[in-house]
C-alpha cells in the first residue's frame, strides 16, 4: 500500500460477477405481464365508454340507453387473441339515433364519446 497526496490507496480487485438468465422463461415472464397490463387498461376503458354511451344516449324509453354492453375477446389456446373487446348495442334504431334523429343528442354521439375516450382516432 502506498500514500499519495496523504491518502491511502491500495490495489482494488474487481469481483466477477455471473447472472445466468433463462431467456426464454424471462420472455414468458414478460409476456404476460404486458398482456396482463394491456387487458386491465383495455378493459377499464371499455367499462368507462360503455357507461358513457349510456349517459349520452337519448333516452323515450330507455331501451336504447340500457341496450349498451361489452364483450371482451374472448382467450385461444390460453391467450387472449389480441387486445381487443367489443361495444355493443344491438337495439335496432341505434343508428338512427346516431345519425342525429333525436334532438337529445348530436349527430355521430357515438364516434365523439369513443374519440374523446381515445378508442377511435379521428381521421
């Protein structure tokens, strides 16, 4: 050991270090941790545009209004077949509420609310 500038120094020796990764199970690991992420994400925005088409549609009835729901893509072979999910509203004059035949809402309702939530993206 020796002193330079009246500090102490001494020979430093680099520890070796070992990681061993199994790749492949790392990538598994991965997966379906985003797939987990994007479902949870995918799903809370299709609850929260579901509950928004229900406040905006026009309501006489309130057929149309309680005709809205979801569907998540259902899973193959163990995994979801892309992250999708479906809003549906099968009562059959939703379009014509949507194309503006109710004063209670504007023409294209539908498009604006899931533009607004980030579903669709404007062309």
């Amino acid at each position: 050991m020796g002193i330079i500038n009246g500090n102490h120094f001494g020979i430093i020796k680099m520890a070796k270090l070992k990681i061993k990764v199994d790749f492949e199970k790392e990538m598994q690991r991965v997966t379906r941790e985003v797939e987990k992420k994007a479902t949870t994400e995918i799903l809370a925005k299709m609850i929260y545009a579901t509950d928004t088409l229900k406040q905006v549609t026009p309501v006489d009835t309130g057929r149309a209004r309680q005709g809205w729901f979801f569907i998540k893509t259902p899973k193959i072979f163990g995994r979801f077949f892309g992250t999708e999910g479906f809003i549906i509203n099968n009562v059959p004059y939703i379009k014509q509420l949507n194309d503006g035949h109710s004063k209670q809402a504007p023409r294209y309702f539908i498009e604006q609310v899931l533009t607004r939530i980030g579903i669709l993206t404007p062309m």
